[in-house]
C-alpha cells in the first residue's frame, strides 16, 4: 500500500495535444518584444490619468489620485479664469475664496445655495471687521488679524492658556521694546544723559533736605539705553527666540484649508512684524488668509521692523 502511494507520487501526468499547442502559442510577458510593450504602457496612460506623484494610472475624469489622494487635476477660478489646484480653496490671482460647498469661515460643508452658513452662521457674502473695516471671507481679519467668529474668539481664548502661547507673547513684549528703544548714536549722547541722571538726583536731594531729611536716599534709575550694536545683538536674541517658539506653534499638513487657516491666525502674536511661509510653494505671505493651500502646513517667521523681505501681495 505505501509503495504504491510512493510509486503514485513518482508517475509524470501525460500532456495531451492540445495543451502543448496552447502553451506554444500563449505568448510570454517576458517574450514580449519591447516596442510592443511600450505601446501598451502608452495605451493605458491614454485610457487613463496617471499620477505625477506615485504613477498610479487613474481615471481620466479623476481629479485625486485613487493611490495616494494627490490631486491630479486643475480646475479653474470662478472669478477670473485662473487654473487652480483641485484641493485649493483660494484663488492667488483674483484673491478669492473659490469653495461653494465649503464654508469659508468654519469649513462646514454647504449645499451651495445658503446665504448664510447652517453651522456657524457666517455670510457667504463675506464679514466686515469691526477693527479696521476690511471686508473678509474668513474667521480672522486679513489685515488686522481680528476674530470675526465666535469660534474664532474662542480658539483664541483655548490657545492663550497654552503655556506656549504665554512665552511667545512675553517674548514679544521684550521684542517691541527693543524695536521702539532710541540707541546712542554719539559719545555726546551718553555724556547728555550721565548729566541728566546727575541733575536729577541734586533736584530730589535739594527737595529732601527742604522737607527736613538732612541725609537723603536718591534712588538710581537704570537707563535702558544702549548702544546700537547693543541693540541689535539683543533683537537678534529675541528673534531667534521668537523663532523657536513659532516653530513650535507651526500649522501641521491637515485635511481642512479652512481649519488649518483659523489655527495659524489664532497664533498670531499681534505687536511684532511677520510673514507667513506656507509650504505649498514656500512663497512668503502678509498671512495664511492669502494661501491656497494652507492644509499643507506652514509657519509664522519674524521680519522685524525695517526688514526688506519681501512679500506676496494678499489684497
């Protein structure tokens, strides 16, 4: 019984005919010549779109890729005619919001038809501030930096009890100190104000012994006065200070344009110059509120008061 079980194992299966016709004249992909190859790689690129990011051959209506969710497609600003990416929300041409079915202020999703969004409340005409009077399309005023929306006054309130949040405002009181301090810019100047502190403390000690103290206190006054190498190697400080903390506060790559637009303005420090740098193009905004893309992550940078950086035009 096993020997015929073991002889079983050992008997080859006869091929008949027919199969030996088929695999000779089943072609190979491997015999495959190279420009036939070739030629069928460009007819599925023709039948499809593939993706500039992974090479994955989508649909040709397709505007993401079904691999990595890369948008693969442009589509056109409503208002001037500008080809746009299919995931931006903003027109940097024309300066629009470009989204109908996405609230602008709270990113809830809209049917198109609103006047007002169900969510939070917001016009889709746009909200004026009552700060400086802008017109805006988001929860945070372009220009003055204002929250508009309730939910951006709160977010506001949430990230001033990060201790974070609290150093950075701290750091920039001392930085607008320094950018307002007038530096010496002669001896003559410190030898004015070494006179100055000498007259003041013969004035009180003249006052004092009228009043009966025959040996009086004059407290010193420190002078914050400095020179201006002095200052300027102080502000440095402060900005790469500031700096640290800004990139601790920087907008992660998200989903929501909206969400991640609200979170950067909310950081904003107000009393000191910046610039936002998004990560789309690396290009250097007045804020994320002039960035198409500002789902894809960005931060705050420091310019200073006469810095001569330049940056794109967000009106």
């Amino acid at each position: 019984m096993n020997d015929n079980i073991s002889n079983f194992g050992n008997i080859e299966r006869t091929v008949r005919p027919q199969e030996t016709l088929q695999r000779t004249s089943r072609p190979q992909m491997g015999d495959q010549p190279a420009p036939q190859m070739m030629q069928q790689q460009r007819q599925q690129q023709a039948a499809g779109k593939a993706c500039p990011y992974c090479g994955t051959i989508n649909e040709p209506e397709a505007m993401f890729c079904a691999q990595c969710g890369q948008p693969i497609s442009k589509a056109t600003c409503p208002h001037c005619g500008a080809e746009v990416d299919a995931d931006a929300d903003f027109c940097e041409v024309c300066h629009h919001y470009i989204r109908k079915d996405v609230c602008s202020f709270c990113g809830a999703h809209l049917s198109g038809n609103e006047a007002y969004c169900p969510e939070c409340g917001s016009p889709k005409g746009g909200m004026v501030c009552p700060t400086c009077h802008s017109l805006n399309d988001f929860a945070f005023c372009k220009k003055c930096g204002t929250p508009l929306t309730e939910e951006a006054k709160l977010m506001v309130k949430q990230l001033q009890r990060n201790p974070d949040y609290q150093q950075l405002m701290e750091i920039v009181q001392d930085f607008t100190k320094l950018e307002n301090a007038l530096p010496y810019t002669s001896e003559r100047d410190v030898a004015r104000e070494q006179n100055c502190q000498k007259l003041r403390e013969r004035v009180l000690t003249l006052l004092a012994k009228d009043e009966g103290v025959e040996f009086p206190e004059i407290p010193k006054v420190e002078s914050n006065r400095m020179t201006k190498e002095e200052l300027e190697d102080q502000k440095a400080v402060k900005v790469k200070m500031l700096s640290a903390i800004l990139e601790k506060l920087a907008v992660p790559p998200s989903t929501s344009p909206v969400k991640a637009r609200n979170y950067a303005m909310a950081c904003k420090p107000v009393g000191v110059r910046l610039a936002w740098v998004c990560n789309y193009k690396h290009a250097m905004h007045s804020s994320p509120c002039g960035c198409a893309k500002p789902h894809l992550g960005g931060k705050w940078v420091v310019l200073g008061k006469n810095s001569t950086a330049e940056i794109k035009d967000d009106k």
